[in-house]
C-alpha cells in the first residue's frame, strides 16, 4: 500500500494536469521574460557607458588640445615682446598625500616664472681652439634631436629622451657650458691653462638648442616621465597637456666632432691639406682669406635655425596597422624616424622626432591620448648582429636609443613618458598593441626576431617599464598581434599561415594555441585582425576571405568567401557594428554589416594611390586609408576618396628647387618625378618615366626640368605641360648630376663613367649640342718619362659652375676636386688659379668653404649632399647617418658648429633651399621620405 500510495503520489506530481506543474512552468516563463528584459537593459547601459565614454575621450582630448593652442599663443605673444594677461597652462604643484583621498593636485592660473639657461660657473666658452698637439676636441651644436626633437606647426615640444639622465663624472671636469646665443666667450688666459691640464677630457661647446638633463633624480624630479604617468592616473582634466620645465631641453644623444683630423694649413701657400681615407685632399684658400686663416678657430653655430614644418609620404609599402585617428581630429602615421600628427581640415602637420631610426609599429592607448611607437635598430649596429652578440655597454648609454626600442609619449604635448626594451628586443618591433580590459596597463610587443618572440610588458612601472613575460612567438612571420577587447589577458596574433590565441594569466605566463581550421584551405597568410561587438574575432586572410572564429576558443564559427579578389589587407570595425574590410590587389573598400552580409557600399582607389594597407574610421563614416604606394587617402564610402598624402615607393635621389617659385621637384628609383609646391604642400603634377631617375635640375629661367635616368639617358621637360622635348643618351651609366650655367646657355652632366657632358642649349631648350667631353687624360711629365693621369679617375658626385660660366668645379667618388674649362672642356691643372673664382653655387662637399663640414675621422662617403642658400649666409647639409645640418656660411674653419636635426632613418641623399630660402628640402633614401624644414 505504501508502495502505490507513493507510486499515486509521484504520478500525480508528474502529471501534465497537475497545479503544481502548471505554476512551474508560468514562474519560469516569467524568469525568463525577466532575464530577456534584464539583458536588454544591461545592453542598452553598455552601449549608453560606450558612447558617454567616447564623448568623455573626445572631450578630454578637445580640452587638452585647446589648452595646447593657448599655450601656443601665449609662446607668441610672449616671443613678439608682449605680455599675455593671464596664462590659461595649468600649473601643477607638488602633490600631497591625502589620509583619506587620494593625492591632491592643485591647479591654478599663476604664471610659472620663465626659465633662463646662464653659463655655468667657472665654464667660459673659447672662441679659439688651441694647436691640434693639444688633442682638444670639439662637438657640434647639434645633437640627435638638436632644438626640436618634436617639431609642431604650433604645437608643444617634446620632453627628451629619460635614457639619457647626465651622469656627473668621477674625475674633476668642467662643467657643461650653457649659451644663451650662439656666439662664444673668450676664455680667459688662466682658464684656457686649466682647461688643457688633462687631455683625456674633452670640452663641449653647446648652442642654445641643446642644454643638459636636469641634475635631480628622474625619481624624485616632479617632471620626470615616472612623475608625469602618476600625474596623468589622476586622470583630471588639467593633467592632460602638462609642458615640461624647459621645453627646449635636449639630451646629447650621439657626439659627432666637427673637423679633420690632422688637418694642416701651409701659410707660405695659403692652402689647408686634409685626409679622406688616408688620402690627401689640397684645398686652397682665396687671397684675402690665406693670410688671416687660422686654423684653430672655431667657426660659431649660425642663428638662423630649421623647424620641420612638413614630412611627404607614408609608411605604407611593408608596414600595417599604422593609420590612427585622435578623437582631435588629427591622423597618426609614421613614415622614416618621424611619427606624423597630420590635422586634415587644417592641413598642418605635428612631428614627434623621438625615435633614432625607422619606425615599424604603432598603437593608441584606450584613453586615445597616448601613443606607443617602436623602431628598428640604429645606424651604429652593424646589419645582421644580432644584439646578444653585440650588446650595448650601458643602456643608459647615449648609444643604447640606436637599438630597438618601444616609446610612449603624449599625443598632445608630444612628450616622452616611456623608454621600454632598449636591450631586450633585437631586431626591430613589428606589432604593438594595449590591453583593453584593464586601461591599457599591459602592452604586448612581438620583435622581428627569427623567432618572433612576443612580449608582455608593465610598461608604467619605472621609467623603462617592466617585462612580465616573453615567449617564442612563431617561426614564421607575425603581422599583427592585438589584444582582445572584451575577453581579459586575451592576445591574438596572426601571420604567415598561422593564427594563435594567447592567453595571459595572473602569474605572467603566456598560454598558446593555434587556430584549427578544421579541414579548411589554410590561407598562405593570414593578414589581419578585428573584433566583432559580440567579442568574435575576424581575421581577414591572402584568398580574400573572412574567417570568424568561435569566441573563447580556436575554431572556425564562419567564412565568409571572396570578399575581395585578392589578399584582404585590413579589417575594421565601426561603432554602429558596421565592417570595413579593404583590398590589396582590388584596392577596393568594402562594407559589411554585423553579419557579415554585404551592405552594398563600396568604393574604389586611384590606381596611382595603390592598394589598402591600413583603414582608420571615424565619425559620420570618414574613413582615412594608407595604401601600399606610400600614400593616403581621406574621404567615405559614399563620396569617395581623395588623396590626402603622396609619397615615393623606392628610394629618392633627385632633388631640384624652382629658381623663382616655391615648387621643387623630386624622383627616384620608382621611376616617378613630381612636382611639389612648397607652400600648399600638394603635388603640382607626377608623371611616370620609363627607367629610374637618378637626378634632376631646373634651368635658369625654371622653363625647362632636366632629368637624368640611372642608363645614362637624359630627358627635357617643359616644367608646365611634362611635355618631353630632348631625350639624349651620353654612356650607360647613371647620370648623377645636371647643372646649369647661370646664364642657361650650358648644361653640365657628370655621370657614373666618370666623365662630365658639356651641352650648349639653344632654341628655348629644345635644341641641346654637346661641345665637349671632360673625360680623363694622360700628359708626360717634364722630368720623367712617366705618364701623369688628368680627370677623375672615379665616377662624378657634385658640380657646380662658376658666375661667368667659364669654369667647372667637380668632385668625384675618389675625394677629388677638380676645375676645368667649360669651352674646352679641359683640365685646369693648376688649383692655385682657382682659388679666387666666385661660383654662382656651392654643392661640392669638398670645397675651401665647406671644409668645416666634414666630421673627424671622416671616410669620404659621410657628407652626400651639400647645399649654400642663395643669400650666402648658411650652409645646409644631408649626411650618411640621416641628420640634416645647418651651418653658417662660410663654414672654411676645420672645427664648424652647426645645427643638427633628425627625422629621416635612411641617408639623406640631397638638400636644397627654395628660392627665397624660407624653406629647406631634404631627401632621404631608403626611407623614401621628403621633408620641408622652415628657417626660423
């Protein structure tokens, strides 16, 4: 009985008709009713945070970059000799602990006294070096980032490198001078003795662009970058642009001693004898130098100094992920050594010149003010040694920021706050990106290592950060590594065949596993990744296809085919849910929706621009594209796009200036020449070619372009209509170098064969005859019956022509400086004739005037390309290690001061002025890029 009783009781409990059941059923449907509703509003309240949390970035970034602006004014005001009434820069006092709160900043409009560089006491600085037995050496006014390591049209200058905290000397020494102008001080009988009482130290002459590192601890000093992280933690409004104490102050980062070593003037002869190589060069003074020359002069600094005021091109052709937009409005990009913050609307152009050598990688904090950038290694590394076999002595080192390293500095004050991994990567950092889920705390890295090793780094803890964890990361190529969104301590990394997700755990080790496809073709390469809001991830691949992997795990949830035809390059997400991808090969942009089902919007680029290499989407569906030629593009799906930034593909050599306009023309290697207006910062016109250019020169009157190919062809150009008009052949070796006589009746063409063409023009430029060769030659000496070669024995590098247009000076590959006579196309023998011929322009390096210019211990290939404005007073030069130079002219002293700036990573291979010499153009090679410099 009990058995049925229970049996009646389970049944009727189970029955379908039973109240019990029925009220069930209602509560759970009710449950999850309730639990839909609850989603719904927590989706509504996350996306409610989402966009508030935007708008609270764009507001915090449209503070700071107003409070940069009325910094700006206020430095403008106060340089034109006016007071402003009030100063609107925060001024941030040191903080103190609060028992119950945090630290307390205050902020107040008091005006923080000016800081004033004095010479130091007991350091006088001598306006004449002492005999070269004396062994005193001498440093340039410049360093790396000599005056501006950031350059701003109208922005804040950067704080220096923290690497680079002056040490004080163990041994007595005098200290550092500090200039308030760029003429020295003569020294002092006593002080000149006690300065030469040791040789083993050397003085340092410094220019008012290059100052020493404050004294205090980076620790304790409230400027240092370590002070300014806390600072910005606080995370108040005012802490967003803070200027450093002295925003001129620059850290010597690489010592270069101007001067010849062992260079000696003969004064019965008038003429000074240096070495190249271990080679003589006899260089002799004009009359009415030779009898006042010394030697032991140090030539001063000029005043005038150069401001980067714009960068042509970008970084598109072998880099990713490197097109950012600020909430400000202003595009990230790199291109070179220099990381670019270009304002489209404005067309104005900011530069952060912290980084020694080319960039490869680039990513934006979450708070979108705060930018990390790593480069490659330096010029001081010899190519394929590998750091653990050559690693730097002290990475506090002026030396050690030559080795890959990471930078993190502030996108508005374009201040250096981080240093991280000099030493510990060893080749160059392909991939960088911030953690999401935390703020940003993490940064991961992967090196260019053969075995592309991936690292997690702490990077506010101290002023290099800290490396939590380090791991091989593939065999193979990596291309993109970024950490996920939503999914805590998530780092996913793709590349050549292969994608791997990554997990971070607490205790810092990094947990791999690789993406399955699951019987799927694998992809040659997978090129790219996003995330979907729901947190998938999507990986775009070379077949053209999407792939959306299961959230959490390794396996492939969906593919989406022939997106594009072609390898699909970049993959972005919009706020509204929307998916961009872009096309390599089809230079398409394409958009999808949350599903990944086309939406129909697509729009295509220029062929000139090239394929999609990079895609930032902004508000209102802009979109800005780097595209694999080196350029960019700006515009929207429905509107189109336009070019925005144009650049070489391949290195450039051809550099020319417009004798009457502010345009210039350059060419390289891409078989590309483009006319460029230096004022509107836009091309004039480009045209194709059919081989590659070497070199490039403007007639007189600017009528015509001359172009010289790398076969030794040489073409005529109408400057306005590209219309070709000469086309003649002298030899089969590039043509390196064209020059007019100033009255525009003879051209001049020094080639790779070692000769020079001489051409008369006539019929308006459309007719050319040569009247001669100036081509080597052998004479028999007087007393011997030995022969004696004339002309250069090596290929041709510089030209220039006298004002009368009757002689020809040359400089060639073997260091020589030879003259000859344009009529006759022959040798003039004896220099001592020449020594008082006027020259209409002066780009021979190796020169009476330009002596100053060449760096001790100089091997002939230093200094490529030297430039004298047109006023006679500067002289500029592009050297082998990417630094342009400024100097006064003439720059005829052994030991000449200069002006030193960086940007370019490569060689500079040519300088010019402009035609009013308000600007200066700069060519790099390798690193493609162009750079317009104003003389301020």
């Amino acid at each position: 009985m009990l058995q049925g009783a229970a049996m009646r009781i389970k049944g009727d409990d189970a029955g379908p008709s039973s109240p019990s059941a029925a009220s069930s059923v209602e509560f759970d449907e009710m449950m999850e009713a309730d639990n839909d509703s609850l989603r719904e509003r927590v989706a509504a309240l996350e996306q409610k945070a989402l966009t508030q949390a935007d708008e609270i970035v764009c507001l915090r970034s449209t503070l700071a970059d107003v409070l940069r602006r009325v910094n700006l004014l206020e430095g403008q005001l106060t340089s034109a000799g006016q007071n402003p009434p009030f100063r609107l820069q925060p001024q941030i006092q040191p903080a103190t602990p609060s028992r119950n709160g945090p630290m307390r900043v205050s902020v107040g409009p008091k005006e923080a006294p000016g800081v004033r560089l004095r010479p130091q006491s007991g350091m006088r600085v001598p306006s004449q070096l002492p005999q070269r037995s004396r062994a005193v050496h001498y440093q340039s006014t410049g360093s790396l980032h000599s005056d501006s390591p950031s350059s701003a049209s109208g922005g804040g200058s950067p704080s220096p490198s923290p690497t680079h905290t002056p040490q004080q000397s163990a041994s007595p020494a005098p200290q550092q001078s500090r200039s308030s102008g760029p003429t020295p001080t003569p020294p002092s009988p006593g002080h000149r003795a006690a300065a030469l009482s040791s040789l083993s130290l050397a003085k340092r002459w410094s220019s008012t662009g290059d100052f020493n590192g404050s004294a205090s601890s980076p620790l304790t000093s409230p400027h240092s970058p370590m002070a300014a992280a806390s600072r910005l933690a606080t995370k108040s409004l005012f802490n967003l642009y803070m200027k450093p104490v002295n925003p001129q102050q620059q850290y010597n980062h690489i010592t270069y001693k101007h001067g010849v070593r062992d260079a000696i003037y003969n004064e019965e002869e008038g003429y000074v004898r240096m070495f190249l190589r271990g080679r003589p060069v006899i260089l002799h003074a004009p009359s009415d130098v030779a009898p006042s020359f010394e030697i032991t002069k140090v030539a001063t600094a000029p005043q005038q100094r150069l401001k980067l005021e714009w960068v042509y091109g970008y970084r598109g052709r072998d880099c990713r992920s490197n097109v950012f937009l600020l909430p400000t409005g202003e595009v990230v990009y790199f291109i070179a050594a220099a990381v670019v913050l270009l304002n489209i609307d404005e067309q104005s152009q900011r530069h952060y010149l912290g980084h020694t050598d080319d960039v490869k990688s680039l990513a934006i904090h979450p708070n979108k003010l705060l930018v990390a950038s790593g480069q490659t290694a330096g010029h001081d590394r010899k190519d394929g040694r590998s750091w653990r076999l050559n690693p730097p002595p002290d990475i506090t080192a002026p030396e050690a920021d030559y080795w890959p390293h990471v930078r993190i500095w502030n996108s508005v004050s374009l201040q250096t706050l981080h240093v991280i991994g000099i030493g510990d990567f060893e080749r160059s950092i392909c991939c960088l990106s911030f953690s999401k889920t935390d703020g940003g705390a993490l940064l991961c890295a992967i090196d260019e290592a053969p075995d592309h090793n991936i690292s997690v780094w702490d990077w506010q803890k101290g002023e290099r950060g800290h490396k939590i964890s380090e791991t091989k990361c593939s065999n193979d190529t990596v291309v993109a590594a970024e950490w996920h969104p939503v999914d805590r301590g998530t780092i996913v990394t793709c590349g050549k065949s292969h994608i791997a997700f990554w997990t971070h755990e607490l205790g810092g080790t990094l947990i791999k596993r690789n993406g399955i496809f699951e019987g799927r073709e694998k992809p040659k390469y997978v090129t790219c990744l996003a995330f979907s809001q729901n947190g998938e991830v999507l990986s775009g691949d070379s077949n053209g296809n999407i792939i959306v992997w299961v959230r959490g795990g390794n396996t492939v949830s969906k593919v989406v085919r022939a997106v594009h035809e072609g390898p699909l390059f970049c993959l972005v997400v919009t706020n509204d849910g929307q998916v961009i991808s872009g096309g390599g090969k089809d230079r398409r942009l394409v958009q999808l929706d949350h599903t990944l089902s086309s939406t129909g919007a697509s729009t295509q680029l220029p062929d000139d621009l090239g394929g999609v290499r990079a895609i930032a989407a902004g508000r209102g569906g802009r979109l800005v594209v780097g595209t694999t030629k080196n350029s960019m593009a700006a515009g929207s799906l429905t509107s189109g796009m336009a070019a925005v930034a144009i650049g070489h593909t391949d290195e450039v050599w051809a550099l020319a200036a417009h004798p009457s306009l502010p345009q210039f023309a350059t060419g390289g290697h891409d078989c590309c020449v483009r006319l460029w207006d230096g004022q509107s910062r836009s091309v004039v016109w480009s045209s194709d070619l059919p081989e590659p250019l070497q070199s490039a020169a403007f007639s007189p009157d600017g009528a015509v372009l001359v172009l010289g190919l790398t076969t030794g062809r040489w073409l005529v150009l109408n400057a306005e209509t590209r219309e070709l008009m000469v086309q003649l052949v002298d030899g089969a070796e590039p043509i390196q170098v064209i020059k007019f006589s100033p009255d525009g009746n003879l051209c001049a063409l020094g080639s790779r064969d070692n000769n020079i063409y001489v051409y008369q023009a006539s019929e308006q430029y459309k007719k050319f005859e040569r009247i001669g060769r100036c081509v080597p030659e052998r004479k028999r000496k007087r007393s011997a019956s030995l022969l004696a070669l004339l002309g250069h024995s090596s290929f041709i590098t510089h030209l220039d022509w006298s004002v009368d247009g009757n002689f020809i000076q040359s400089n060639s590959g073997d260091y020589e400086l030879l003259y000859w006579n344009a009529s006759t196309c022959r040798q003039v023998p004896q220099s001592t004739q020449m020594r008082n011929v006027a020259w209409a322009t002066l780009s021979c390096p190796l020169n009476f005037n330009t002596l100053g210019v060449w760096p001790e211990n100089a091997d002939g290939t230093d200094v490529n390309s030297c430039e004298r404005s047109h006023n006679r007073k500067l002289l500029a030069t592009g050297d082998d290690f990417g630094k342009v130079k400024l100097y006064a002219y003439p720059a005829c002293q052994p030991r000449s001061l200069c002006h030193t700036y960086s940007g370019h990573s490569s060689h500079v291979t040519a300088v010019r002025f402009l035609h009013e010499d308000s600007r200066l153009i700069s060519a790099g090679g390798h690193d493609n890029s162009i750079m317009q410099w104003m003389l301020c």
